[in-house]
C-alpha cells in the first residue's frame, strides 16, 4: 500500500477503506509517512470531504493510535459530555454531579483551555487541593464509590489527532467538517464512555458561527459515534453571548456553586438541565427527557446535587469549604465596574470579543506556555434584552492590575446598547439524536 495512491484516490472523489484509512493514521503516528504526503491528503479530504464508513474509520483509527481508557470496572452506563466550547461556559463542573445525583456515573476526563479562559481542569485547579492526577483503579473507584470523578487528560491519548492537528493548523485545512468530528469524538471514544451528550455551540463565541455549520458539525459527531457503538446525541445551543455571567475561572467555579444551590443563570440552569437530562436517559436512569429533567431540578432544590459536589471535592483533595466561604477562592486585587455611558437595552454582546477582553486580564492562555491567573475576570450584570440606566455598571472586571484601559476599550465595543426593547436570543436550537 502506498500513500501516493490514498491521496490520488481522495484526490478524485472515492472513498478510502478501512485498511487504507489506519495504514494512514498508523503510518503518520509512528513517523513512517512525511508531512507533505498528508499535507496533500488533508487537502484532499478538505475539498472532497468523507462519508460517514470513512468518518468512523478515521476516528476509531485515532483513538486507538494511543491510550484507550478501560472503564468496564465501573457499574452502569457510563456517561460522558463535550462541548465545542465558548465563553463562560462552566456546565461540567455542574453537570457532573447534578446527574451522578440521580445515579449515572459520570466519569470524565477533561482538558486545560487554549484561547479565552481556562478548561475544566484549570476551573477546579481554582479550588484550594484539588488534583486532577490519579490513577486509573483510584478514579474507577471513585465513579463506582460516589457516581463521579473528574481527572486531566493522559498524555498520550490520541496522538494521531495531535499530529494531524498540528499540521492542519498551517495548511490551512482546519475548517474541515470531516476532521473536526473525527478529531473531537477521537478523544471522547478513547476516554471509554459509553454514551455521549455533545453541546455544540453556535454564534459569535463558537467555534462554528453559523447555525448550519454547527449543525453539520452535530450531526457528523453524532452519526460517527453511533457507527463506533456509542450513544451518541447532541444539543445546539446558543454562544451569542456568553453563557451564565461570569467568565473566568475561580469567578465561573463561584457561579457553578451558585447554580448548584438553585441561585444561577437562567440560561446556565436551562442548558444544564436540558444536557443533564439527555445524559441521563442515556444512562437508563430515566425514559424521557422531561421525567430526567424534573428528577435533576428535583436534586437541585432539595441540595442532594450540592452534597455530591461536596463530596467530589474532598474525594480528589479540594477543599470542600469553598461551597459555604466562595471568598476562599482566588480573588483579583481590583473589581472596576463599566458603566453605561448612556440608557438603552443590550441588544448585542459579543461573545467572542468578551473572551478576548478576560484573556487580556490574564484569564486565558494565548499559548501552551502561557499561565492563567485563576483570580480575574469578568461579571456581566447585564445581558441581551436587559435594560440599563447611564451611569449604571454594565459589567465589572477583576482584575489584578489597576490599569485597564484596553480591556475597557475591548468591552464597550463587545456591548451594544439599542433605543428599542429587546429579547434574549433563543439558547436551544435543536437536538440531534
């Protein structure tokens, strides 16, 4: 088999067999075939695209060109959850015990953020002892002890998917519905799930803008994990704004608590409720979407859901007392409010130039190397449809430098005050089963 001929035959529009599609990934992961050999493949794959047979091959073939997590020690079905990302987007460190309250093991494992602000492993790293490092009997254990544990990816999980990324990166080939899916349910498939809920966001601060696209993202993830014998399903949801009001780590760890004691955003319980009610039927622990839903806001209002958090916490060495003294989390030295400079109603907040600005304070990573300060941020106080008086805070900024004149110039732009009332955009597009 040579690649000359894989890369002539994508080149023309055919489709690749499963034999041809792991001599390729298994050939590239062990250094065997060159970069300008896939280089021209990826480029092929980016104007031809894949079928749904090539798809799952590809994935498959990715998730076992490394580390596969072996979660058949853990009683039940196993449940998993992955968003596309966005801004303020905090939903594991709710989901995750919100739906091991009702009795689905939630074993997850999760990465550190690149971009906006930190991911979910830099969030809990927030709390004062937590550790995301254990072993995989020790995190086993856990899920079948408390219904939940949350650890940090292992290092040599999908290596293909990291070669491949870095090569898409600077060929110009990352915007290829075909690689994406295969590059994100790679890793959900090697993390050992056996069914998986998909947040597939939309809008200003995603990573797919237009509702189409991130449909076709939705449905190429959902259809590849179906054909790898996962339960797979995916919700759309909005990223016009952001999600909930904080964004920033120890700020979004402060309103994860806040939405677990049933005092959250709306939108942020809605969509927790609306994830955690798929992953819960996925898991067999209810037969309908709306019996799951009413049995999560249940665990939410009579504080199980809160207890298990607790519980999950001090499992992994946290200190569980941040749940009643949220002031023992880190703390930026400065919180400078952003007033309106005139009355109106929010008509647009753009997400993505948010996430910028709490990059700016130091709430993200412009690199790998780059360090996040887990204290600043951004609360928004006012989002879409709300109105605002001049003089009024429209945000406030925590930050640890006094001077922030930039990222004040970043936020007024990001905001847009209308004359005319408002509504806030819907936040569930669709469901894709």
């Amino acid at each position: 088999m040579r690649m000359y001929d894989l890369i002539e035959k994508k080149r023309d529009g055919r489709e690749l067999s499963q034999d041809e599609i792991h001599f390729f990934i298994d050939g590239y992961t062990n250094g065997d075939i060159p970069d300008y050999q896939v280089s021209a493949l990826l480029m092929a794959i980016y104007f031809q695209g894949m079928t749904e047979a090539e798809r799952a091959e590809l994935t498959a073939a990715m998730a076992a060109s490394g580390d596969q997590i072996d979660l058949s020690a853990i009683s039940g079905m196993k449940v998993d959850k992955h968003s596309t990302g966005g801004v303020g987007d905090t939903t594991t460190l709710i989901l995750a015990p919100l739906v091991a309250s009702v009795g689905a093991p939630v074993a997850k494992m999760s990465g550190r953020g690149l971009g906006h602000t930190g991911g979910t492993i830099d969030k809990l790293e927030a709390i004062p002892g937590f550790h995301v490092e254990l072993t995989n009997d020790e995190f086993t254990g856990l899920v079948n002890k408390n219904k939940v544990s949350v650890v940090g990816q292992t290092g040599n999980l999908t290596p293909a998917d990291k070669k491949l990324y870095s090569l898409r990166d600077v060929t110009a080939t990352v915007n290829s519905i075909p690689l994406i899916a295969s590059s994100i349910m790679s890793k959900k498939i090697a993390s050992g799930a056996d069914a998986i809920v998909l947040d597939v966001k939309t809008g200003a601060g995603a990573f797919m803008k237009d509702y189409q696209d991130s449909r076709e993202l939705a449905e190429a993830m959902v259809s590849i994990g179906n054909h790898v014998g996962r339960k797979t399903m995916a919700v759309i949801s909005d990223m016009s704004q952001p999600l909930g009001r904080a964004v920033g780590n120890a700020l979004e760890v402060k309103e994860a608590i806040d939405t677990l004691k049933g005092n959250g955003p709306s939108d942020l319980t809605e969509l927790c409720l609306e994830l955690g009610s798929h992953m819960t039927v996925l898991a067999g622990m209810a037969s309908s979407a709306d019996e799951a839903k009413n049995q999560l806001a249940e665990n939410l209002n009579n504080g199980k859901a809160l207890d298990l958090f607790k519980t999950f916490l001090e499992s992994q060495g946290g200190d569980s007392t941040v749940v009643d003294y949220p002031e023992s989390l880190p703390q930026a030295a400065h919180q400078i409010e952003l007033p309106a400079t005139k009355s109106g109603t929010v008509s647009e907040i753009a997400a993505d130039d948010i996430g910028t600005a709490a990059m700016m304070l130091g709430a993200g990573r412009a690199t790998k190397e780059s360090e996040i300060d887990l204290s600043v941020g951004i609360v928004l106080h006012k989002k879409i449809g709300e109105t605002v008086n001049k003089g009024e805070p429209l945000l406030t900024i925590h930050a640890n430098d006094s001077s922030v004149d930039a990222v004040k110039e970043k936020l007024y732009a990001s905001i847009t005050l209308s004359d005319n009332p408002g509504e806030a955009p819907l936040l569930i597009y669709n469901t894709i089963t």
